[in-house]
C-alpha cells in the first residue's frame, strides 16, 4: 500500500472520533492525534483497534503508546504489514 | 474471584451504592441486580407528585453492574485502581418505578489498552428490556487520577 493510500486509510479511521474539522481537513504526517485532532484518550483506544480492523494487524502495548500522530501511525501499520 | 469478593472491592457506599447482588460473572459477562426503595430521597423531586427513577440512575446502576463490577473481576480489584467512566450510549424503553428490582447483564466487547467497553441491559423484574446500550470506561491509577 503507498503512502497516499495509507494517510487515507487513517484519515478515514480517525475522522468520526475527532473534533477538530479544520485540521482533519488539512491532515498531514505531523497531524497530532491528541493536539490537533482533539481526539480524547478513551478513543484513541478505538482508533487503534479501527486500525487493526482495517488493516488485519494486530497492536501491541508498545506500538500503542508510539501512535501519537498520523506519522508514527503510519510507521506502525507498515512495520506490522512488512512483518512475516 | 468470588461475587461476594467483587461486591466487597467496589468503590462506592450509600447512597450511591447500586448493585445489592451478583448473581454470575466469568471473563465475558456478568449478571447483577438492585431493587429500587420507595424511600429514596430523590423520588421526592422526579417527578413532582409522580415518582420515576431518573434515566441517570439506571445508567449508573448499568454501569456499575456492567461495567466496574465486570472490570473488577478482569483486572482483580487491585488497590487504589478503580474505573473513569468514558461514554455512554443508552437508550430507555420503559419506565422504573419505586420498588422495583431490575437486573443487569454486561457483556464485554473489548478490553484493550486499558479501556472496558461492554453492551449492557436491564430488565424489569417481568422480563422486560428497560434500557440498553453501550457503557465504556478506562483504569485510572491514584498516580494521574488529578491529571
């Protein structure tokens, strides 16, 4: 999957737990999911799961905790979908 | 852990104590109840003259059947841990009168990160749904509880 496919993946995953319109509107790599996107802790926990769901993978504890942005999001999706 | 453990380790006390028995809990689900009293104070104010228990009540009572009782017994109560309530999503589909007993059962949807999602539901003491929904809550640790 390339990157266009991937922001666009999580953009569509994130977009029913933000509250921040303007700046999923313009969301890019250094997108914060917490700052920016307001989204609040108890649902970063669905994103993560929606995540899972989307993309077949499964999130540890560790890659959790790393999913802070659209970026790292990104990075963990890809290491996971690369791992055998 | 034993229901009567469960019931020891909660964390609240009259008058906001709302679970009076454990009937079954395993990793999956669990079933409590609570009769309403005739006798509590806030029938004298809901309704004026026409006493209904309040749709906030039945979500507490829903809650801490369904969900705090349900993550005491998968996290095994450790001290000073209890639930922040994150969400609630209930709908009510008849009323609760005074002295009625209604019974809970939550079942898990997920327990990840931290975070206790369960579709709970009460019935009446006829079988009847009373109110259903999806009641969500996450540990919090006496280290952030001020964060």
């Amino acid at each position: 999957m390339d990157k266009t496919a991937l922001m666009a993946t999580i953009k569509e995953v994130v977009a029913p737990y933000t509250k921040n319109p303007e700046a999923l509107a313009t969301l890019n790599e250094d997108t914060d999911f917490l700052r920016d996107l307001k989204i609040n802790s108890a649902n970063l926990v669905d994103v993560v799961l929606d995540v899972e769901e989307k993309f077949n993978i499964v999130i540890d504890n560790d890659s959790m905790e790393k999913m802070i942005n659209v970026r790292s999001a990104m990075e963990v999706v890809e290491n996971k979908l690369a791992a055998p | 852990m034993t229901t009567a453990a469960i019931l020891e380790k909660l964390p609240y006390s009259a008058p906001f104590l709302f679970v009076d028995t454990l009937e079954a809990i395993d990793e999956q689900q669990v079933t409590g109840s609570f009769t309403f009293r005739p006798d509590m104070e806030f029938y004298k104010g809901h309704f004026k003259g026409y006493p209904v228990t309040p749709g906030v009540l039945l979500t507490e009572v829903m809650a801490q059947i369904g969900l705090v009782c349900l993550g005491i017994y998968l996290t095994g109560g450790p001290e000073g841990v209890s639930f922040g309530l994150t969400s609630t999503h209930v709908e009510f589909m008849r009323p609760v009168l005074p002295g009625e007993k209604v019974t809970v059962t939550g079942e898990k949807i997920y327990f990840r990160f931290g975070k206790l999602k369960c579709r709970v539901t009460m019935i009446n003491a006829q079988g009847e749904t009373v109110s259903s929904g999806e009641i969500a809550g996450m540990i919090v640790h006496p280290a952030n509880r001020n964060s």
